[in-house]
C-alpha cells in the first residue's frame, strides 16, 4: 500500500506545487497558444521575410531541448540586466518552446482548409488578415483541436522542468519531500496523481470539443 | 482481413502483458517499499547470507559512491576524466586497507538525492560523499566515525553586506542543493529568508552567479572549493554549524563498519590523513 501519512504530512507542499504548476502551465497554454498562432500566421503570410522569420522561429526553437531554453532564461538573461524569478523564466522557457509546436500544428490546420477559401475571401473585398481572421482560421481551428490536446497535455508535463530551477512547481517539491523523507516511489507516485488531476480533465475537455465541433461542422 | 486480425491480436497481447507487468511492478514495490528490485536482478548472490565483506573481497574492488561535482572532494577533472579530491583519497586508501590496493576501486557518481537509495538497492557499498551525520539519516544507514569536520556557512559577492547569518532576514534569497543538511538549517536558523534548493551545487552557484540569489549556503569546505573557482566570490568567516562528515554503509554492515573505523584511526595516527587535508584544503586540521 502506498504510504498516505507521507501525503498528508507534507499536503501543504503538494498543494503549493500543484497550484504552481497549474498556474504556470495556464499561463503558458494562453501564450504560447497565441504566439504559436501569430508564428503560423508568419510562416504562411505572403510575405517573404515574415515567413522567414516564422520558419526560423519553428526550426531553431524546436530543435534545442526545453531544458536549454529555460536555462537561458534563467541563467542567461541575467548577463544582459533582465533577471526573471525562477517561475517566470520557467514559465516563459515553456511558452516559447510549446509555441513552435503549436505554430506547426495551426500551420497544418490552416494549409488544409482549400485553396478557394482564401480566393473567395479576398475576391469579396475583404483583406488577408480579415479573410484569416473571419474565414481561413475559424475553419482551421476545428481540425486542429486534436493535435492542440496533444500539445497542452505535453504542456502541462512539461512544466516539470521548473523544478530543475526551483520553480516551486509540483516536480520540485516532489523533489524536496523524496530528500527529506528519503522515500522515492511513493512521494512520486503523489506527483504523478496530482499531474492526472491536470492532464486527465484536460484530454477530456479536448475530447468533448472535439466532438461538439465535429457536430457543427 | 486476416493480416488485420492478426495485428489486432498481436497489439491486444502486448497491452496485456503491459499491464500485468505495471501491475507486477506496482505490488511488488509497494510491499517492499525501499525498492530492492536492483538487489535481486543485478548481484546474484543471497544477500542474507553474505556480508558486504565478503562481496568486495570476492569481486576483488570495492565500489564507492562519490560526487563528482565537488570542487576538492570529489570533482571529474576534464581534462585527465579522472575523479579526484579528498574523498577519492579517502575512499581509494580504504580499497588498500581492504584489498591491498588502492587502485581496486569502483568510483559511481552520487549525489545528495540519490546516494541512500542507491546505497540501499546494492549499488554501491559505501558512500563517501560528504554527508553529513544526522540522527535522521541514522535511521537508514549506518556511519563511521567522523572523518571530516565541516561547518555550513555562507558564500557571497565579494562586496556583499552579508557577514553573518544574522545578515540573512526577510527578502534575502538563499540557494542551495535538494537533499542537503544545508537546506534544513538555514530554514532553521533564518526562517524569514527565501531558500531555493537546486539539483546540485553547481546549478545552485551557476544560478548565485546569475544573480537569482544573494548567497549559496552548505559547508565551509565546498564554498572554499567555490571560491577558489570564481575569485568575484567570498566564504563569509562564521560557521553556524557543526558538520561531521561521516562513512556510511548499509543498516547492519557491522563488519565493514569495523574495517572502516579501524582504516580511519590508522589514516589519523599514521599522519596520512593531515597529508591528505593539507593537499585539498590548504591549511591543517584543526583540532
């Protein structure tokens, strides 16, 4: 059996973790959710440079591991006068690093919607970033939802690397509670439950939209 | 049609099997609870019946758990990716005190995470790793006598305000590594301060360095180590605690307890083991 006085004992730890770990990976969902559409938006844009710009983005950022990118927050900001906490380097590590996905996956959303969309847009009068706005994307959201679900439960994982920095989140104290009390399995079978009690909802959220939207299409 | 069913089978099997082996592993922990999985799969013989001993002697080296990020305890040199510092020192005269020879040794990486528990599943035979003897720790494993005399204190900016622990008040960040003796005094002796606890020594000083804190806390020895590496950081003159570092073995090693207490009182009374503090620390033992 799995040994609960741990839990309770050190609830408040656990609960500081979670509600760190929550708050960082909302933040980071909204954020990364509208640089990576921003970022697909340039990829695809008839506009050289910004498409550039966007494939730059997407190839440099998703290429290096998460961990890097948040040591560069952390540790490497410092060295130009910017000094973040440990949770918003992390927190901004991730949305940097989860928005080269998610601009990869709307791009692929917004490839699929046809061709004549687009033209019948712009030959009604109305101007790209409008016939994006009110046409191309409300169509490409619809199948990008399942994709996205992937991305924000990796998200909300992910958000362990803050423990790396002392980012006060759930994989942290786990850490911290596992020295203290020198019990490994059990102390990290609680974080995996808490981590549930944040993916789990989330796939099923992802799940239900899905369904809705497939029925309004 | 056919080829299709036959995967299906072939899938369904092997989430069968998953599953019972996460079931196997799920009971089998739980019961065990310290997790002695590697015991059985990796060493062979019947634990109980052997002494730890025995099992170095009959393997021919002994296999100690160091760090390997220890700036004059135990550091891999990049350069020779040799590990070397007082700890080494100590460990590899314990290998000639039980093999005749110190170079019958097995260095594996510790650190203050994942030392016990890697003592504890047979990894390793005894951990000379700076750490610290505490009644807690007493609790799973077993110490020698002490054979260093550390006291924590703290390192800072060269033209930092801080000179004491009673520097340390409200809004002043204090970083040190999980796991550590460290972390649990300075919460206690400044309760007001904001202590970050890092993967390791290193990250904690790469993060100092940074400026995401405004001093590093653990023992005396490892800070001197630490300034001796980046001249833009000094070791405040206060110690606020003792420190005895201490040889630990597993619960009931008796023997191999004896061999290590008698090994020490020889390394001391033979001058040796002044040799060996000069050389890391640069300056004699107190006593």
């Amino acid at each position: 059996m799995l040994n609960y006085s741990i839990l309770i004992e050190h609830w408040d730890m656990y609960m500081q973790g979670f509600t760190n770990t929550l708050k960082s990976s909302f933040l980071a969902l909204i954020s990364s959710l509208a640089l990576g559409t921003i970022i697909a938006v340039f990829r695809i844009a008839p506009v050289r440079p910004l498409n550039w710009l966007g494939t730059a983005y997407v190839e440099f950022i998703r290429n290096i591991p998460l961990i890097l990118i948040v040591f560069v927050f952390f540790v490497g900001l410092p060295t130009i006068g910017i000094r973040l906490d440990s949770f918003t380097a992390g927190t901004l590590g991730l949305t940097v690093y989860t928005a080269a996905f998610i601009a990869e996956v709307i791009r692929a959303g917004i490839l699929a919607v046809p061709k004549g969309q687009m033209e019948a847009g712009r030959s009604s009068g109305l101007t790209y970033l409008q016939t994006m706005r009110y046409i191309i994307l409300p169509q490409a959201i619809k199948m990008v939802i399942p994709p996205l679900g992937n991305q924000f439960i990796n998200l909300v994982k992910n958000s362990s690397v803050l423990g790396v920095i002392a980012g006060l989140d759930l994989m942290y104290f786990g850490d911290l509670i596992s020295s203290e009390t020198f019990v490994t399995f059990d102390v990290y079978i609680f974080v995996a439950m808490f981590y549930l009690i944040l993916t789990v909802p989330l796939s099923l959220g992802v799940g239900f939209l899905e369904r809705r939207l497939a029925r309004s299409r | 049609m056919n080829l299709k069913n036959m995967w299906k089978k072939i899938i369904g099997i092997g989430l069968a099997t998953m599953l019972s082996a996460i079931a196997l592993v799920g009971c089998s922990s739980s019961e065990t609870s310290t997790g002695s999985k590697e015991n059985d799969s990796k060493t062979t013989e019947a634990p109980a019946t052997e002494s730890t001993l025995d099992k170095i002697k009959e393997r021919g080296k002994l296999i100690v758990g160091v760090k390997y990020d220890l700036n004059l305890f135990g550091l891999k040199n990049p350069q020779t990716g040799e590990v070397e510092g007082f700890d080494i020192d100590i460990a590899k005269g314990l290998a000639k005190k039980i093999l005749g020879d110190e170079n019958k040794i097995e260095l594996k990486e510790v650190t203050s995470k994942t030392r016990i528990p890697m003592l504890n599943n047979g990894e390793i035979d005894a951990i000379i790793a700076t750490m610290t003897i505490t009644e807690e720790r007493k609790k799973e494993v077993d110490f020698s006598d002490v054979y260093f005399m550390a006291g924590q204190s703290l390192l800072v900016k060269k033209d930092s305000k801080i000179n004491s622990i009673k520097d340390i008040k409200k809004g002043v960040t204090v970083l040190t590594a999980k796991g550590s003796t460290s972390a649990q005094n300075i919460r206690e002796k400044a309760p007001e301060a904001t202590v970050l606890e890092f993967e390791n020594y290193a990250e904690a000083f790469t993060a100092l360095k940074a400026g995401q804190g405004d001093a590093l806390t653990t023992d005396n020895a490892l800070l001197y180590g630490m300034a001796k590496q980046d001249p833009n950081y000094r070791v405040v003159d206060e110690t606020f605690t003792e420190e005895p570092y201490g040889i630990a073995v597993r619960k009931g090693d008796q023997e191999l307890l004896n061999v290590i207490n008698e090994y020490l009182k020889e390394l001391k009374a033979s001058g040796e083991y002044d040799k060996i503090y000069e050389k890391w620390i640069g300056e004699k033992p107190k006593q």
